[in-house]
C-alpha cells in the first residue's frame, strides 16, 4: 500500500507536512510550496500526497509513482466520473477509517 | 510497445454474481500494467455489437475467458453461448489471422478443473485453469500468467495485488456512498475509473 502524505495548514498558520495515522506529529512549514516540495522528497519512492486548502478541504490529490512501477493503462471508455473527485472520495475514504483526512 | 501487446481482451459474465471476480480480474490486469478490453466497452453505441467484439478482439494480443457460467438462465432456462462465441472468434483469429494475430495468448477459465471436457470438449490443449469461484485464486493466475510473457517488468507480486483488491472490496460501499452511486447504476466506465485510481492513489 502507497504511503499517503497529508500537506494542510494547521492553527498557527503554519503548513505541516503529515504521514496517515500521525495526525498529531508532523514537520512544519511557513509555506505551502516548502511543505510540497518536503512531502515529494518524503515520497520519491511513490505515494499519494493530499494537499488541503486552507480551510482543510481536499485540494488536490498527486499520485507518484516510482520507475521500475509499470504504469497503469486507462480502460477505453467514455463518459467517465473526474479522477480529481474519485480521488478525493478515496482519500477520504481510507483517511475516514484511519482517523485522518 | 504497441497498445496490442499490453491490451487484454476480457470474456466473462458481466451479472452482479460476477462482479467480485470482475474486479478481481481488472485489478490484476491493470496492476501488472496491462490495459482491460471488452464487450461493455460498446454498451452504448448503435453500430453492430459482435462487430465491435471482433474489433476488440484484433485489438488484443491476450485474451482472459471464462467458460463457468454454463447454469441455465432461471427466466428462460436457457443457456448464455456469448461466452463460448467470444472464445471461439478469438482462437479464430489466433489460427487464420495475421502473423500478429497469430501472437495471441488465451487463459481460459472455468469453475473445476476438467469440467469443460462435458460441454466444450473441442477446445482440449488450450491453457484452462480451475478458479472455484474464489477473486484470490483468478487474481494469482492471471498475474502468473502476464508475468510470464514478460510484457511488463518488475509486476507487483499477486499477494500484493490481493490485499489491494481486499481493501478496494472493503471500502467500495463507502466509496460508492461518497460519489453518491447506488450499486446498480455503476457502469462499466464508472467501475474502471473507480479501480484505476484506487490503485494509483492507494496502491
């Protein structure tokens, strides 16, 4: 399973930079482009970063993969439902029962 | 590599008592890199439907059919032959087609082993394996099976596929309840799209 990174503003302003089930622990940032850039090196072995709004919302959901991961190849369909709200229901899903999200 | 040696044409029930094994069989195929073909694909078009099959069928170097659902259908006690059909245009196209077609690999599945020697005795000497109705069991073969014409490398290993496949199963009511989809209007784009990034967000 991909280790899912949370990057999300906390009560003193700051953004820090969260692994699941670590809710309360985490690295501080005094901006959200320094807490990406420390969350895609905590990932460069692939994971699932969740960057949140200021307000905590899902923003955004990148998925990282590494070389040697044979990518995926997306079925030949139409008429499909967006990856950026299917994702966010997955985060949201698996943070749910994690205690996270 | 050409989308024709990564394509994988999909022969199966598509009835809700199918649908674990479905998805078993989706996650395997897209974890291993490989992209999932079939006849839902063309759900919605007006052009002749075992036209479009045929289409899909040249498109795809490697085929996963099962023959298990032989049971006589309760309405019409009938028995459903698009399985057998699909199989036999895609063995067709194996022995008179193209030098390219004639590249094509076929795992054929059914409940036991052997059973298919009562009812479809003709195709002896082809790759059938017994799956007993069990996800876990169609997810290692079908992965042993792309592994082994190295298409891909470095595919995940099937326990991992299986425990991804588990966790999918566990959380797809939650899922679905989040999207606000009720069971019986998910269709085939919705359910790949759903696997898909499953298996990139979650892994």
């Amino acid at each position: 399973m991909k280790k899912i990174v949370h990057i999300a503003k906390d009560k003193s302003g700051k953004w820090v930079v969260r692994a699941d089930r670590a809710k309360s622990h985490g690295s501080k940032f005094p901006t959200k482009k320094d807490a990406l850039a420390s969350a895609r090196t905590m990932s460069r072995n692939g994971g699932t970063l969740v960057v949140h709004d200021a307000k905590g919302k899902i923003q955004q959901v990148i998925t990282l993969r590494t070389a040697d991961t044979p990518r995926l190849k997306r079925a030949k369909v139409s008429h499909r439902m967006s990856a950026d709200s299917v994702n966010a229901a997955i985060v949201e899903v698996v943070g749910s029962k994690q205690g996270v999200g | 590599m050409h989308s024709y040696d990564l394509d994988v044409f999909i022969n199966c029930p598509f009835d809700d008592g199918y649908s674990e094994l479905f998805d078993a069989i989706l996650f395997a195929v897209y974890s291993c890199g490989f992209r999932p073909r079939c006849a839902l694909e063309v759900e919605d078009s007006s052009d002749i439907r075992i036209r479009k099959i045929e289409k899909i069928i040249e498109e795809c170097r490697f085929g996963i059919h099962d023959i298990s659902r032989t049971d006589l259908d309760e309405t019409n006690e009938l028995p459903r032959f698009n399985m057998p059909l699909e199989l036999g245009i895609f063995l067709g196209a194996k022995s008179f087609g193209s030098s390219k077609q004639k590249l094509k690999s076929a795992l054929i599945f059914d409940i036991e082993e052997y059973r298919y020697q009562k009812f479809l005795s003709d195709i002896s000497g082809q790759d059938i394996r017994a799956h007993s109705n069990c996800p876990k069991v169609l997810i290692r073969k079908v992965r042993n099976m792309l592994n082994s014409f190295g298409q891909a490398h470095n595919l995940p290993g099937a326990t991992s596929i299986i425990r991804s496949y588990e966790s999918f199963q566990e959380n797809l009511p939650h899922l679905r309840s989040r999207l606000a989809l009720e069971q019986e209007d998910v269709t085939y784009a919705d359910q790949t799209r759903l696997i898909e990034q499953w298996l990139k967000v979650v892994g």
